[in-house]
C-alpha cells in the first residue's frame, strides 16, 4: 500500500496520487511531497530512487531488516532508519516495527518494513501541527521523529510500571519463584530490545539539528529541541530502569538467600530440641543396670528429665529468636 502527500506553500494540496506524479510535483516551486511505501522491494524502489537521487546503498539499507537506528548523509539526501516501539501488556514483550525514511530538500519517503508501524498515527500529527507546514520536509520530519519518539517515551513508561509491579511480589510473604524469576527474565529481554531503539536516538536527532544539514529552520528548530529533550529523557529513564531491574533481581536472591537462613536456623533449633529426647531415651535404653531400673522411678525420672530439658532448650531458643 502506497500513501503519497503534497504540500505548496505550506498547504496540503493533494494526496494519494500516483507515485510517477511525484517528479511533476518537485518540478514545482514551493512544494513537499510525502511518499509511504510499505514492505517495498528493492525494484520498487528504483523508480522513485532515480527521480530523487537516492544512493545505492540507501535503497539497499532501506530493504533490509534489523538496520540499527542512524542517520546516513550522502549527496543530495539523507538517509534515517528508526524503531517504533510498543510494550505489549498481556505479555511485557516490546514489539518493535522498522522505518525507513529518505530526507531530500523537497521530499520525504517513508519505507515501513510492516505494517505494525502506524503510519495513520504520524499523519494525524501532521494534521495537527498544519501551522509548521510552511517549513516543508523539516515539518514532515518532525511529527515523525515525534511520533516515534512518544512512543519510545510510553514504552518506558509502561515497563517502569512493570518492574514496580515486580518489586511488589518480591517483597511478597510468600513470593512465587518461579514467577519472579520469569518475569524478571522476560523483562530483562524487553528492556534490552527497548535500549537497542531508544538510546541511539539522541545522536540521530542531534544529527538531524546540526546547521550544516539545514533541515531544522528557525520555525521547527524549538520543536526538534523538543523531541531531542524527550529522545534524552527517555534515554536515561531506560538506563535507570536497567539499574533498577538488576538491583530488584539482586534484591530477590538477597531474600531468597535470608529466607533460607532462617529456614535452616528454626530446621537447626528443632534439630537441637529434638535431639534431647533422644539422648534421653538412649541413655536410659542402656542394657545396663541403672539408677531405678526396672521400677516406675526410673520411667519418671526419664520423662521428667525429657520434659525439663526439651522446654529449656525451646525458651532458650525461643528467647534467642532462634525459632
């Protein structure tokens, strides 16, 4: 599916027309055309990649999939990968979809490598911000970059409250292991995968602002300091989720570890408790004549000595916390 844009002057004049319209549009002056392109072939592409002057390895790279997040400068354009990224909440997976974006003096293409990426979602933004218009590309490429970014920003934000969600059932009475130990690990995987499409994104917008690329105008430049501002929170928020997940895991072994602790000293005072009886008992099973033997004396004299010494060691115990 085919999505296509043209701006004159800062007003939308047409959209979804034909892409081979694209050239006559650029032959005007004071147009922006917007062209999407999803799941596109690299022989899609060449048509349109001969009337911008789009580099080789751009198209290439536009193709294939797992591009890390960047920005590329060749003659003419410039070329930008980026990851829209969404934390699934049934499942505390992130689900990321891949774009692709050719940056011309007068055109942006957007290469979505699936549907996942909601395209409708950036235009709406566009529609929103029609003020910006008159700046061309730089306005079509920031509602994109903010798009992308916001949603960075949510997916922190979401798997924060998952892992404070995790943090309550370790402190739980009687926390579920198992359960700890596979969210734990299926969060660490989400925040990886989150760290990997959000952290490069502070130098690929601070790329994008740089004055020798003239993309950001006086009038988009405020809004692109913006969008790197949040880029840089969501960085840093994602980092210290990384320290904190690492310190919630630490925290779960250090009361695991506690828990056993005290499980062995109660298993380790009883031990001694019942270990009297048992003295006891032997000794006065001894085949050997003893102080009242075969008289109800020595039966008395037993149990009494069982009792007494049994309820000492389990005050004592007792009193030490030790059960």
């Amino acid at each position: 599916m085919t999505r296509t844009r043209v701006y004159r002057d800062g007003e939308l004049r047409k959209e979804d027309f034909p892409v081979e319209d694209v050239s006559d549009f650029l032959a005007e002056r004071g147009t922006t055309v917007w062209v999407d392109l999803c799941a596109p072939s690299e022989a899609d592409l060449a048509e349109l990649a001969d009337e911008l002057g789009l580099h080789r390895l751009a198209v290439e790279d536009a193709v294939q999939e797992h591009q890390r997040p960047k920005l590329d400068r060749y003659d003419g354009h410039a070329f930008l990968t980026s990851y829209a990224v969404r934390l699934d909440q049934a499942t505390g997976r992130v689900a990321t979809s891949e774009l692709a974006a050719f940056i011309t003096p007068q055109a942006l293409v957007t290469v979505r490598k699936d549907d996942g990426f909601d395209i409708e979602a950036v235009v709406r933004r566009w529609d929103q911000a029609a003020e910006l218009a008159k700046s061309g590309v730089s306005f079509l490429v920031h509602g994109l970059l903010d798009y992308v970014v916001d949603g960075h920003f949510e997916a922190v934000q979401a798997l924060d409250d998952e892992i404070e969600a995790l943090e309550d059932l370790v402190f739980e009475d009687r926390p579920d292991s198992s359960e700890l130990q596979h969210r734990s690990f299926r969060l660490r995987k989400s925040l990886t995968a989150l760290r990997r499409a959000v952290l490069p994104m502070r130098e690929v917008i601070s790329s994008l602002m740089r004055p020798d690329l003239r993309l950001a105008d006086e009038l988009t430049r405020p809004y692109f300091e913006d969008v790197h501002d949040h880029a840089r929170q969501a960085a840093e928020q994602t980092e210290a989720l990384r320290e904190l997940i690492a310190t919630v895991r630490e925290t779960q072994l250090n009361l695991q570890g506690n828990r056993l602790n005290l499980i062995m000293k109660k298993v380790t005072g009883w031990a001694a408790v019942i270990a009297v009886p048992t003295a006891v008992t032997g000794f006065y099973g001894q085949n050997v004549p003893y102080p009242g033997n075969g008289a109800p004396s020595g039966f008395w004299t037993s149990t009494i000595a069982l009792l007494v010494l049994s309820i000492g060691l389990y005050a004592m115990f007792k009193r030490k916390d030790w059960l």
